[in-house]
RNA sequence: GCCGACGUAGCACAGUGGUAGUGCAAUCGAUUCGUAAUCGAUAGGUCACGGGUUCAAAUCCCGUCGUCGGCUCCA
C-alpha cells in the first residue's frame, strides 16, 4: 500500500471515530481508500447530509490534532468474535448491539489468517491495515460526498449510507487535487456538447437517454462514419444494412431472450393476419449481431467466400436503468461502429491480428495514449456451465489473441473467468474527464452463437463447417466516443473533426474586400471545407472573440492589406495570429491537413 | 431500479411567504474598426409537472417526471 493509500485508509478510521462521537450508535462496514480519496460505509439512523460535514469534521480534526497512534494489535479469533458480539469493533467502547457487519466480516476470514485490530485513541476497529504511525500524519483532508451502496455490493443487502472523502499529506497537495477537478469539470462533455451545440437530449418528447445530434454534432458522427468506412473498405469489408426490428424468434435463437430481456425494450404485439391468427412480437435490436448472421445465412457460403466481413454503423437500443444513464456516455439508443468476420479456424490469427492493428491506427490519428486493453478469458473448471464447452477452441484462441497483444506490445491486463459465454474477449478501457472509467471498444471471440443460427460453410473437402466470428467495434458506438473525444479534446478538435474548420473574418464590409472574401470562401466551400463568412461591420476584436468562443478551429482574417498582397491572415484556435501568408497556400494547407487527418 | 441532492429565460446564476431579477446569448438600430468582446433599444418565464397548506407559494408539504452524485447493472 502506497503512503498516500495509508494516509487515506488512516483516515477513514479517523472519519468512523469522528460520526461514533456524533452518533453513537452507528454501525460500520468497510472503510477503504479508493482512487481519489477514502469511504467508510454507515448503517445509521440519522441520514448524514453534506451539511453534517462541517462538525463531523470538526471532531476529525481533533482526532487529527490529538496525534493518537495507530496501534496494531493481533488477537485470537475467538477473542475477536467475542469484542464484535459486545459491540467493540469499528466503536469507542462497547455498546449494547454486536458490530453486526464486523461480525459479518469476521466469520468471512479464512481459518488460519490472522486477525488483527486497529487503535488511534478511543477508537478499536477490526483491520488488517496498515495504517499510518499516528493521526496526525494525516496532513489534510476533507469530505466530499455522500452517496448509498449495498452491502458487499449485492442489491438484495441492506442500503448503506457511503461517506466519502479524500486526504493528502498536506494542504498544497490537496489543493491542486480540487484545482485539477475544477479543470476537468470544465472538460465534461455534457458541459462542452451544450456550450458547442454538438447534441442534446430531450427527455420530455424524445426519451432520457436517447441523445438528438445537432447539425454541429451530427459532423462528428458522419466523419467518423467516414473514416470508418474509408478504413473498413482498404481492410477489406463489406457492408450491409439491417432493420432496427426482429422477431422474438431471433433473440430466443441468439440466446439472449429471456435472460437479457430486461436490457430490451418491451417488445411489440402485432396481430399477424391470416393463418395461425396469432400475435407477433418485435423487439428493437439491442446488437447488430443476430442481422448479421441472418446475412451469412441469406445465401449459401462456400469455403472461398471466407473471411467473410461484414460491417454496419448498426442502430441498436437498450432499456439501461434511469440511474445509469450519464451524457452521452450510457444511452438508450447507440450506434455501433459494428463489424462481424466469418472465418475458418486457420484464418483466425491473421483475421485478428489485423483487427487489433485497426484499432491501433485508430489510437495513432486520435492521439489516445491513456488506455487500457482488458483481456477477458475463460476459466477452465467452468467448461460447460459458464463457458461453452470447447477447452481446445478456448485454449487456442486465448494463446492467439495473447499472442498478439504481447507482439504488438500493448498495454493489457488479463481477466480470467470474465470472458463472454461464447469466446474470450478485450475490452479497451479509458477514463472520462471526471475520472469514470468506460469501456469504449470492444473486439470478442464467439464460437457458439453461429451454430445456434446453423450457420455453416462448404469446405475444399465437402464437408460442412461452423464458421468462427469476430465481433469488433473499434470505435465504439458514436454516442460514446463522440463523448469521449469531447473531453479528450477539451472540444479543440482536430481540423478534420472540427464542426466549424475555418471562418473567414473580414476587417469591414467594404464590397471589393468582400468580395475577395468570397472567393476564398467559394474555394473552400467547394472543396467540402465547412467555412463560414462573417462578413459584418462588428470591430475585428468582437469577431476574433466570437470565433474563439466557437471553437472555430482556423480563423481566416482578411483586411486591405491581405487582399493588396494576395494574402490572408491566419489564426488558429487557442495558438493566436500566425500572420499573413499566400492565399492559396493556406488553402492547399488546410486541404492537406484535412485529408491527411492531422492531429 | 435503489439511496441522496437538485430543477427559476437558450446558458450561468440571484431571489426564505407579499406584483419575477442580473449578466451573456437572441432580435432591431447605430458602429467601418488589424486578431478574445463598440454602444443603445427590444423581446424573452404557467419559477419542471400535478396536488395540498395559506388571505397570499418560486419560496412550506405530498406525489410524478427529469437531471446530477453514488450503488447495482453493463450480452
């Protein structure tokens, strides 16, 4: 554990004994660090409430000041069972009730571990620390939030009440931690999209959760969409277009009904006429997969048709719960930058080295250094139950992928026992502005689900054969990787991403002066340059200002002087005046840039 | 879905029981200016929605919806 863990930790005890002076009956349950700071969650009658914050920390300020020492003590397990039945544990004395979550924790340690206790002052705690030596090595900290959570996490526990805080080892320290907050809040996607008008979300006629592009954001969508596809078609895709719809049919094959059907919309009863006179139920699609299947199914596959890759920007949606839902990054209706990849067993290596390839290109143009690939496998004695029972396919796969990670030299970390039902699988993670961690692409394995579509090709040999498929979504789905790029590029995207790329600001509205503006803006404009004119008679200064604002990632200046030489001024957002230079080679920089997808 | 906080003009906010306010943005007019804000005027609100208490509710109470912070979930 890290100093700076210890101190944290350390102060989570502090906190407990701090709310025991205030309230004395509350009951504690775990009270760990966590990555910016400590919790100790409360089973307590009181609902503590941010305004309780300034006398709880009142009291841990004099535990603080008292500079009591942390004190380890090792006992027996039937002398710590019995201090928890009389209350002693994660309290000040004993009380008339057992510390029934320490109880609780206590009958969970495996025989033979040792058990051991925890003092600063009048407080006892069980804990396997370590701590730091005294309270007032705890140099500062503060509280920050209150929320709920379950005990041990697990819905059907009680509800706890989960304070948390954060502590350094001095006040400089913990000053820069809320100054770089105050940063990143500024970075919140859901801040810059509305200040940008990139999207919106309107919860009262079209859904929570289920976000509007606006024509700014809709940009980034279609050039996403576009690289995308610029990419998919020189790997070698092709691709294929799906309803939003299927038949219950589909997803009792696919297997995801009923055991997601809570992640799905509620389906549709639809009286289907003539035989049979029953209803029909449709579901909303909640993955492309099952289409695309369909698709291999559609005609006939002969060894030679493989690999077979089938890619569409799919529409799926999902019924996530009202709290889950965050901004762009957890919705209702998503995007999915989908691709499925028949192949034979023999092909699968090359297949899926040259998928983890794409992804890196895709890191490569957008700069993304901060992630982390999270490689899901499968747990051996789980063959059968959790795990479709094919050891060999499992083994050999895993080796593949691992394989060509290590090659690659890739930052990963390796799951065992979280792969998917059908197949290992990577997840690559980043973090948002505030810190959450997504998921924002994922590529899996599935040996299972095309048997259950029948899904079959003709081998060299006559022989019938189940192909193998690559599921991947490099970039994610648009609604959270829009989001991510957002905060990625604090909204200064890139000229190619830029909704506005260039706005030619002249100095007044002197007709030849603007005229001479319009040529350039015709120019770029015919070349698929999003330029915008501000032609107007506002002073320069008010216009810069405005552009600025805006985001506009190049600003073009013009004046009497430029239009004499042939010249336009040029500004970039954030970077200033970069001075007058030919007209035509500004233009043949900006088209450069923008094919070339410059950073 | 659960616990808590919050919901006032497009945005940021003020308004603690007595006629709804400020700044920016918007619209109109003037300003002709060399790189982050020229001036003036106008318009804009069923104070989320529904109910209750009160002579009187943005303000107090209850419910609903939504947003946010967490928890659970995330094929």
């Amino acid at each position: 554990m890290t100093e700076l863990e210890r101190i944290r930790h350390s102060a989570a005890h502090v906190l407990a004994t701090a709310i025991l002076k205030i309230w004395p009956d509350a009951q504690f349950a775990a009270g760990p660090p966590v990555e910016n700071g400590f919790y100790y969650d409360v089973e307590l009658g009181h609902r503590i409430s941010p305004e309780d914050f300034p006398r709880i920390e009142e009291e841990m300020k004099r535990e603080v000041k008292a500079n009591h020492v942390f004190e380890r003590v090792e006992i027996s397990r039937p002398d710590a069972l019995a201090m928890a039945e009389r209350g002693e544990l994660a309290a000040l004395s004993a009380r008339g009730v057992a510390s029934k979550f320490k109880l609780d924790i206590l009958q969970n340690i495996p025989e033979g571990e040792a058990i051991t206790l925890f003092r600063n002052g009048e407080f006892t705690d069980l804990c396997a620390g370590p701590h730091v030596m005294r309270t007032g090595n705890i140099g500062a900290f503060k509280l920050t939030h209150v929320a709920s959570a379950y005990y041990k996490g697990d819905e059907r526990n009680p509800q706890l009440q989960r304070i948390y805080g954060t502590a350094f080892k001095n006040k400089t320290a913990m000053d820069e931690y809320f100054a770089m907050l105050e940063e990143a809040k500024k970075r919140d996607h859901r801040k810059i999209g509305a200040e940008m008008g990139l999207y919106a979300i309107d919860s009262e006629f079209v859904g929570p959760g289920m976000p509007l592009w606006l024509p700014k954001g809709a940009v980034l969508v279609e050039e996403l969409e576009r690289l995308a596809k610029e990419t998919e078609f020189a790997a070698g895709y092709v691709r294929v277009r799906t309803p939003h719809l299927a038949k219950e049919k589909m997803y009792k094959t696919s297997g995801h009904l009923p055991y997601y059907a809570e992640s799905m919309f509620p389906p549709m009863e639809l009286k289907e006429h003539g035989e049979g006179e029953g209803t029909e139920r449709y579901y909303l699609k909640a993955m492309n997969c099952p289409h695309h299947h369909r698709i291999f199914a559609a005609e006939p596959k002969s060894y030679r048709d493989l690999p077979l890759r089938l890619a569409e920007y799919g529409c799926c949606y999902r019924y996530e719960q009202s709290g889950e839902l965050f901004g762009l990054m957890r919705v209702r209706s998503l995007n999915m930058n989908d691709a499925h990849i028949y192949c034979t067993e023999a092909q699968f290596a090359e297949e899926f080295r040259a998928v983890n390839e794409m992804y890196l290109r895709y890191f490569g143009i957008f700069g993304l250094e901060k992630y982390q690939m999270r490689f899901s496998t499968h747990d051996p004695a789980k063959l059968g139950q959790k795990f479709v029972d094919e050891p060999e396919l499992w083994r050999k796969t895993e080796d593949m992928v691992r394989q060509v990670l290590v090659g690659s030299g890739i930052n990963f970390v390796e799951v065992p026992n979280e792969a998917a039902f059908y197949g290992p699988k990577i997840d690559v993670q980043v973090w948002s502005a505030i810190g959450r961690e997504f998921t924002i692409a994922t590529n899996q394995v599935d040996f299972a689900v095309p048997a259950k579509f029948g899904l079959r090709y003709r081998d060299r040999d006559n022989s019938e054969k189940v192909p193998l498929c690559i599921h991947r979504a490099p970039l994610g789905t648009h609604e959270r990787f829009i989001g991510f790029l957002i905060e990625h590029y604090a909204g200064n995207f890139p000229l190619w991403l830029a909704p506005e790329q260039v706005r030619i600001v002249t100095l007044n509205d002197d007709p030849a002066l603007v005229e001479y503006a319009t040529g350039i803006l015709k120019k770029l404009r015919g070349e698929m340059v999003r330029a915008e004119a501000d032609f107007g008679t506002d002073p320069v200064k008010a216009k810069i200002a405005e552009a600025e604002k805006a985001r506009v990632h190049t600003m073009l200046v013009v004046g009497p002087r430029d239009m004499e030489a042939g010249n336009v001024s040029v500004r970039l957002h954030g970077k200033g005046n970069l001075g007058a230079k030919p007209k035509d080679e500004v233009v043949a920089g900006i088209l450069e840039s923008i094919r070339e997808r410059k950073g």
